[in-house]
C-alpha cells in the first residue's frame, strides 16, 4: 500500500484530510449515509491511488467532487 502525501490538503470542516489514507478513514468512518456516484468514483480512484494505480492527486480531485456532491465542502 502506497500513502502519499497530495500536493495540497482537502478541508473538511474543520479537519484537513493529507493523503488518500485519511480520505479512505474519512469515506469508511465519516461519510454521511447517502452515498452517490460522485462517492463511488472517488472511492475506487482512493483505492487506486492506494494500490499505485492512480496519482493521489487524481484521488484527491475525485474525493473533492464527491465533498461537493455531499455538501461537505
């Protein structure tokens, strides 16, 4: 499993996710109930990014999309 860092931190709140490791905690632990297809795409590309088949920072622009799909961010 790879664990870079992104170039730039995602805000949540008041939390700031660094890497695609802390974004998977935050999808598993506290992503809200309703999850859609923005959810599931930046999901897979969390655990591409993980594996090394992505770009962490390809991850992190989905997990942002998804943030705003949610109303998170």
């Amino acid at each position: 499993m790879q664990n870079r860092m992104w170039d730039r931190p995602v805000r949540v709140g008041d939390e700031l996710i660094f890497s695609p490791f802390q974004a998977h905690q935050f999808a598993r632990s506290k992503w809200p109930h309703t999850k859609d297809a923005e959810f599931a795409g930046a999901y897979d590309a969390i655990l591409a990014a993980l594996d090394g088949r992505v770009s962490p920072d390809e991850a992190r622009v989905k997990f942002e999309s998804a943030l705003k799909s949610a109303r998170l961010s």
